[in-house]
C-alpha cells in the first residue's frame, strides 16, 4: 500500500506551505502588544481497507489514528483589508516593536495509532509455507518533532495544520493505508493545497468573548485498483482552534 498519488514528505505541514511569511508594520498610532493566545488541536484517522487475492498477500482493514495538541502561543489576530481578494484574517506575532509577522509552527506533542487487523492468503497448494506474518510498528508512539500551525487564507478563513514524524505510514510491515501526512495527497481532501479551513468570527467577537472556539473538519474516500488489489483510504481530520484573550 505504497504507491501514493502526490506524495509530499513525512512533514508536509512544514515543507509545503505554500505561503509568505512577509514582516509588516502596524499603524503609527499602534503597538505591536499580542491579544490573544491561540493553539491547536488536530485529529487524523485513516480508516483503510486493502483487497487481494494473491497467495500470501495480506487482506483486511486497519486504522492510523494521530492526534496532535500544541501550545499556546501568543498573537495578534487581525483582518487586513488591503490583502488580495478583499481581504485576509492573519494571526501575526511581534517581531519588536510595531512590526510583526505571520505566526510561525507551534511546538507541540502527538501520538500516533497504527492498528493492521490484516490476516494473510493461503499459499497454492504444493507450493509450501507462506513467510510469517509479522507486524512489527503497529501500536502506539510519541509522534516526533510535532507542530501545530494557523495561516492565512481568505477574507473569512484561515487554514489549521498539524505534523509531525515519522510518516504516518512509514512502518511496514504494519500496513498503514496510502496517507503519509497531514497534507501530504490529494487523498485527504481540502483546499486546493489539501489544507482543513476554519471560520473566522467577527472582529467585534474575538475582539470581546474572552474565549473564542473554532472548528473544522474535512473527509473523503478514495478507491484504487491495481491488478488483483484494490486498496481504499477513508481519511477523515478535525481540527480545533482555540483563541484566548490576553
């Protein structure tokens, strides 16, 4: 269950941003000082299936489940009217005085869930023993070097990653589904950059709620065939932005 359309890296939510990241300068009469804090939550759960009638080849189903919480960081939410398309929401960070930035990844920790409830094919008749079914890194790990990220994206959205490594699918033979990150393939859905989009609130709510939850959550399903194996992907993410007055 290796070949995968699109492929993009173990940490796809680092290496593909696809954004600029350009520092800015606030209004003269204004400060740079952060408002709000804002973190994230995010799930990821394959749920595959893998068809095939070959001898000794393995059949069944499976799940890779990640779940990522990152810090808090503190920032300055705002909408820029002067941006492309009407608009943007940017959550920026200081860089020093009245100049900031977009807000970088978050650190965060993760796990992640690989579970292969695959049983194997008889061999042909007369033609001896198949190997051993072994499958050594199913379970549960830390997920290493975890980030969580919010970014730019149009007049009423802004955009929530999570990542980490190793791929979510790297461990073979513990059969993982096609999906290797968070963004990483067409397979999951989203955006145009395969991204899970929240909705922003109005300025007057985040500026007045002292906290402000935002959710988000993608799906799609995904059938290949390929010979006698047909392999499928239900890949489903969450995410939860939470945005605290300072």
């Amino acid at each position: 269950m290796r070949s995968t359309p699109s492929r993009r890296g173990p940490l796809a939510v680092v290496a593909t941003l696809g954004l600029l990241s350009l520092a800015m300068a606030l209004p003269q009469a204004a400060t740079a000082a952060m408002t709000h804090t804002v973190s994230v939550t995010g799930e990821f759960v394959n749920s595959w299936k893998v068809a095939d009638a070959s001898e000794c080849a393995q059949a069944g189903e499976g799940k890779v489940t990640v779940v990522v919480r990152s810090a808090a960081l503190r920032v300055y939410p705002y909408f820029d009217r002067f941006q492309s398309g009407g608009g943007k929401w940017i959550v920026a960070v200081s860089l020093g005085g009245r100049r900031i930035t977009d807000a970088p990844y978050i650190r965060a920790a993760g796990t992640i869930t690989r579970t292969d409830n695959t049983t194997q094919n008889p061999p042909i008749p007369d033609t001896g023993p198949c190997d051993p079914l072994e499958k050594p890194g199913c379970g549960t790990f830390p997920l290493r070097r975890a980030v969580g990220y919010v970014g730019r994206f149009d007049r009423r959205r802004i955009i929530a990653r999570v990542g980490g490594s190793p791929e979510f699918n790297a461990v073979e033979p513990c059969l993982a589904g096609d999906v290797s990150g968070w963004n990483s393939t067409s397979l999951v859905g989203g955006n145009r950059n395969f991204d899970v989009m929240v909705t922003m609130p109005t300025a007057a709510t985040l500026r007045n709620r002292p906290v402000v939850v935002l959710t988000g959550s993608t799906r799609k399903v995904s059938t290949d065939r390929s010979g006698d194996k047909t392999t499928t992907n239900d890949v489903t993410r969450k995410v939860k932005v939470t945005f605290r007055r300072l």
